[in-house]
C-alpha cells in the first residue's frame, strides 16, 4: 500500500498528461494527494486516475476535490500489469506478417466519441451574441454526424456485422476461444468494438503466445499486445475500470437484495 509521503506519478485517464506529486495522506479506502492550484481543475469527482510508483500502478477514482487536495478512491493495483475482465464484444482476428505487425493501432470510431466527450464538459458558447438553443442544436447535430461517420468506419473495418465473443482483456492483451487455427508465436491483427457509449473501435496487433484447440471446438488463444499507441491503452484501460466498477456495483446489489430476502424471511 502507499504510504504517507511517497513520490508518485499519477496520470488521468485517457488524458495524456503525467503529475509529479506525493501521497498527503492514507485513508481507510483510499488516498489523498496535492496538486498545484494550477492543474486542480482537471481533476473532478468520477475521473480515473492511475497511480505509478517504480513497480506497482494504482488505479484509483476521484471521490472528490477539497480545493488542492484531490481524495481518491483504491479500485485496485497491479504489478505493472493491467486489469483483466470478462466481457463480450466484437471482435475480428486475422494472421499478419512481420511488416505489418509493426503498424500503429488505432481508434477507428473516434467522431462519435470525442463528440460524446465534449457534451461531458460544460463547453461554453463561443460568442456572447450565439443563441444557447442554437448552440445546443449545432452541438446535437455534430454528435450525430460523428456517430454516422463512426458507423460507417466500423462498417469498413468488418466490425458491425461481427460477431461478439466472450473474452478476457485487459490493456496487455487478450484471451478467447477462435474458430480460426493460430500457432504460437504467430503474429495477429485484433479488431475489436469496446461496448462503451458510444461504442470505441480500435485496431491493435498482437503476438500469440497460448493456443490450445480441442477436436471439432474452437482454439483458446492468448494474445499479448505489441507496439500499442498510448491513446489505445488508455482506451481499455478506462474501459475495463469502468467494466470492473459495473461488476462490483451488481455484485454489492445482489448481497444486498440476497440480505433483504433472509431479513424478510427471519421476520415471518
């Protein structure tokens, strides 16, 4: 666990900027660190947060800010790794060569998102003389060409129509049953469509190092992440944060409700 004092970088997620800071103070859940009065403002109640000392990275959430002192809530740690999750999604795996292996991954549904983003600030009207009803109409109709536009790239891409498999993920790779045969050590195109709102797509490219495959099944494949752009991990990264809050939220929903019945029961 941190401790008092500790020299950290934090860094928000999917904002590319790092904070040099240190640990103010260790709550029961959580912690509390101090930013200069200068970047306070982009902290905010919700926000994920990744802590990184020299081996262990924190991923923690923003439960409020108290002028420049920022208390943030452990959602778990990782030894340099990341958060692995269960989930279904979209997802297209094809063999590449040497070559290719060493493109860039990509965002490929971006429009609709950074248009989401923006309406999640309050983004103010650029011109005094501009009507806020009008704004807000420009604003809508904005978001809803880039979602067009994003159907349109998935659609490219062979995500729209594809079909959703169960995985295991996390910003390091990923594994799932395949109906197509891979080798160790093959390298792999991976397109996938995170089911977050709206829906991101992203290309990245991997290195399979696990394949079992049984008669007449598909193959369990594990799939390490090579070369991947800071953008898309950040990208999971938020998305499994997110994914693990939803499972932890339903778990704690269902103890309360399995309580509320033997308490109900006890009293008949």
């Amino acid at each position: 666990m941190l401790a008092k004092g500790e020299v950290i970088t934090c860094k928000l997620i999917p904002k590319p900027e790092h904070y040099e800071t240190s640990v103010f103070a260790v709550e029961d859940d959580g912690i509390v660190i101090k930013v200069g009065a200068e970047v306070a403002e982009h902290f905010r109640k919700g926000l994920h947060l990744v802590i990184s000392t020299e081996m262990i990275d924190y991923y923690t959430e923003v439960s409020f800010v108290d002028g420049q002192y920022v208390h943030l809530r452990m959602l778990g740690t990782e030894h340099r790794d990341f958060f692995r999750v269960d989930d279904c999604l979209s997802i297209v795996i094809k063999k590449i060569n040497s070559v290719s292996a060493h493109k860039k991954s990509k965002i490929i549904s971006e429009f609709g998102k950074e248009m989401s983003d923006l309406r999640s600030y309050a983004v103010d009207i650029p011109d005094e003389n501009v009507s806020p009803v009008l704004w807000k109409m420009l604003l809508d109709i904005d978001m809803k060409l880039g979602l067009i536009l994003d159907k349109l790239s998935l659609e490219k891409e062979g995500l729209a129509d594809a079909e959703e498999r169960e995985v295991n993920i996390s910003a390091s790779g990923v594994r799932l049953a395949y109906p197509h045969k891979f080798d160790e050590g093959d390298l792999v195109e991976v397109k996938m469509l995170l089911p977050s709102s709206p829906p991101v797509g992203l290309i990245v490219y991997g290195k399979v190092v696990m394949v079992a495959c049984m008669e007449q099944s598909d193959c369990e494949l594990s799939i390490n992440f090579i070369n991947i752009e800071e953008d898309v991990r950040d990208e999971i990264i938020r998305y499994t944060l997110n994914r693990q809050r939803e499972i932890l939220r339903k778990q704690r929903d269902h103890l309360y409700k399995d309580v509320s019945v033997d308490n109900e029961k006890r009293k008949q």
